[in-house]
C-alpha cells in the first residue's frame, strides 16, 4: 500500500503519476525532482469546490507559494483560479513573469523591506499582510507617494496551540509573528490602521501552525478570530470584510500519518463559523485559506542514484546518494519522516535497515535514518517520496552543489519546469 494512489508500482519498478521513474531518472538524470500536475490541479480543486459550496462564491484559496515557487507553479495557479500568496520581492518577481495578476496576490513576512513594499505596490499587489506597526507606517508613506490607498489586512496572533512541532507552529502569543488579541496589540494596531490616510483596512489574518489533521485547532482559531472582529465593531466601528485563516492542512509522508478528508474539514469549520457569525450578529466575512503544502507536497518526489553502501558490522548500514541536505534540508532542520523506496527493485523483499544519507561533508546530511529497504547496489534509483512542498524552495547551493531540475508530469507528457544547474551556474555571480 503507498500513501498516495499517484504512488504505484510496475515490472518491479515504482512509478509515480503512472510513469516509470527509473526511465525518468535515466533520460533527465539524478537528483531530479518531479512534480505530478494532475495531482497538483486536484489537489486545487479540492479547495475550490470546497470553499464555494460551503464558504459560497467569494471564498478564495490561495496557494502560499513558499512551499515551492517557480513560474510555471503560477500559471497552474492562475489556470486553476486560486488565489496566492507571496513572501518576498523574489515570489512576487516570479509570479509577475509568469503573469500571475497580483490583484489575487496576499504579500506576508515580518520584516518587508522598503525595497519589498515599493517594490510590490509598484507592481500593483492585491494586498499586504501587515505583521507590525513599523511595517503599517512604511506601507503608509509608500502608497502615499503613489497616490493610493492600498489594500491591508492586519495579521493577528490568536494564542492557538495546534499542538504541532515547535519551529512550526507560529499561531501562540510568544511568536515572531502578527499582534496578540492577548497582549491588546491587536486591538492598537487595528486603531493605528484605521486612522492611517493611504491604508484601505481590508480584514484581519491569522496562521496557527502547519502539519496539523485535525480540525478543531481551525476551528478555535476562527471562532477567536470572529469574537475579534465583534469586538472590534463594537470598540471601533469596524467590520472586518475578509478573514484569511491561513494554511496548515497535512499531508501523508509515511504511512503512520492519518488519512485527513480536507473537504470535510471545511464543511465543519464553514458550519461552526456561519453559526458564531450569526450569535455574534456580525457579518460572514469573506473567507481565505493557505494552502501550501497540501497542494504540492504530494504531487512531489525526488530521485537519487545510490552510490556507496556501507556496512558497518554490528552498528549500522549507510546508503549514500548523489544528493541531501542541500536539495532537502528538511530532516537537518525537523527530523522530518519520509517514506523511501529503492525504486530500482520494487518486486524484492525489503530487509536491508539502513541511514539514506547525501554526499555532502557534513554528518547532518541525512535525507532519512532506519529506512527498510530492498538492499541497493550502486546505480540503483532511490525514490524519496511527498518532496513537493519545502524542497526545491529550501534548496541550497551547499558544497557548490547544483540545484536539480523540477520536471512536470502530465499524463504521458514530461517536460522540464526549472532547469537544473550547472557548473557555470555555480560560479555566474562570482566576480
């Protein structure tokens, strides 16, 4: 049983989106990263039909690009209508050439340079998501001198613990991120928004965390969430148009993970949400989500060739391949699980307990430790699987290591997406 129906295997070889991945391997060479663009399509689909059946037509998902942005990630986005949001002048860049309309377009981040916030109203972003009052105030004098009133939610910290890892989970008071309700930071940022003269306050956003498969963290954070938009119509005559409630849905990296029926989350959370309005007798804002990893992570795999396999008697086993860290820094940064196949040799009994590990020098380079594997030789394709969300875009050039290619799956067609690096890449802005 594989942990995506995209997963399979045929003639003892894994496949993923019904293609040989030993064959891609061979034409494109490893590492290679591959995208699944059907699985990506559905994986939107599922968020567009869910919001407009239970949140209604103006219910927008937006696709939260720091989990893989490339341009051709943006024209699949403004094909499928969802909505994005963006982290830097480098994401707004890239959907700009790809011909994303930034009116759909959400700009995050804690710390916007003034170069960012020029540079987004420049390009006519949709909407700036304000983490602080510093940042209110520069995006104030900016739109200003443009001579517009630019469009801004208010990130607010609702103090939810979604019980998930530590250096995920950005929704507590004690965060880097957004204005407490707690601390009453909330409220004073809302005042100073309100009598800002270039600010056009549009609503309020929050996020509490990711990797979460339950519904009740969403569910508490968006009933808070609605008590701060009463109280604050009550206390400033303000109703918030559009709550944003972030991102965070899971996804499967191993089969201990549970199943999480997206859609059906949302139906709860639109029901519970529609109720507390109405006791509240406020408006039903406009409702937004983020979904980052759960639109690409699964539409993700990464292939590598196994090199060295040592053997270690008595301690432990190693299989080394031609990638790691600097393609996938996930476990040196979370300890993260993945599920790993030799997907040279699927029709074998697995019994070989090994570490995968990078060829980087540096012992944290570990893609994964007390994997089961059919017993590779060198030359064998390892398969490492759910890589679509927070590899290439944590990808690094460490060691002088090239970034691989991301190649697209669509049905029978393959075609490269992103380049991958060069030698001469390496060194193009040495001087």
């Amino acid at each position: 049983m594989f942990i995506c129906d995209n997963i399979g295997e045929k003639g003892g070889h894994l496949t993923f989106a019904g293609r040989d991945v030993t064959l891609l391997a061979k034409k494109y060479g490893t590492p290679l990263y591959l995208m699944d663009e059907n699985k990506i399509r559905e994986n939107c689909r599922i968020y567009k039909n869910a919001f407009k059946k239970y949140f209604g037509e103006n219910a927008l998902p937006l696709f939260a690009s720091k989990a893989a942005s490339f341009k051709r990630l943006y024209e699949i986005m403004t094909e499928e209508k969802m909505g994005t949001d963006v982290v830097s002048a480098g994401e707004i860049y890239t959907a700009v050439k790809a011909g994303f309309d930034l009116k759909n377009a959400y700009f995050h981040s804690n710390n916007k340079t003034d170069f960012d916030i020029e540079f987004a109203i420049s390009n006519g972003i949709g909407y700036f998501v304000a983490d602080n009052i510093e940042e209110l105030s520069a995006i104030d004098r900016e739109a200003g001198k443009k001579g517009i009133k630019q469009n801004v939610l208010l990130r607010i910290t609702p103090g939810i613990d979604p019980h998930t890892f530590e250096a995920i989970s950005t929704g507590k008071v004690d965060s880097k991120f957004g204005s407490a309700i707690e601390t009453g930071q909330a409220l004073e940022i809302t005042k100073q928004a309100l009598g800002m003269e270039n600010i056009k306050l549009c609503g309020f956003h929050c996020h509490i965390g990711s990797q979460i498969f339950e519904t009740e963290p969403f569910f508490k954070a968006g009933l808070v969430m609605l008590d701060f938009i009463a109280d604050i119509k009550a206390k400033l005559g303000f109703e918030a148009e559009q709550l944003n409630l972030g991102g965070g849905y899971g996804v499967r990296y191993t089969e201990s993970d549970p199943v999480f029926d997206i859609e059906k989350s949302i139906g709860e959370l639109a029901k519970a949400m529609k109720e507390k309005a109405a006791a509240l007798k406020i408006n039903m804002p406009k409702i937004l989500m983020e979904p980052g990893r759960s639109i690409v992570g699964n539409a993700g795999m990464t292939l590598y060739t196994a090199g060295t396999v040592k053997i270690i008697p008595g301690f432990k086993s190693y299989v080394s391949i031609d990638g790691g860290m600097p393609d996938n820094p996930r476990y040196a940064l979370y300890k993260s699980d993945y599920t790993v196949y030799n997907a040279s040799k699927t029709d074998k009994e697995v019994g070989f307990e090994c570490s995968v590990v990078g060829r980087c020098c540096e012992s944290g380079d570990i893609i994964q430790e007390n994997v089961n594997l059919v017993k590779p030789e060198r030359g064998d394709i390892i398969a490492v699987l759910t890589t679509g969300a927070y590899n290439y875009s944590m990808a690094s050039n460490y060691n002088r290591i090239g970034k691989p290619p991301v190649v697209m799956l669509d049905g029978e067609k393959d075609y490269i997406a992103v380049k991958g690096e060069t030698l001469e890449d390496i060194v193009r802005n040495d001087i």
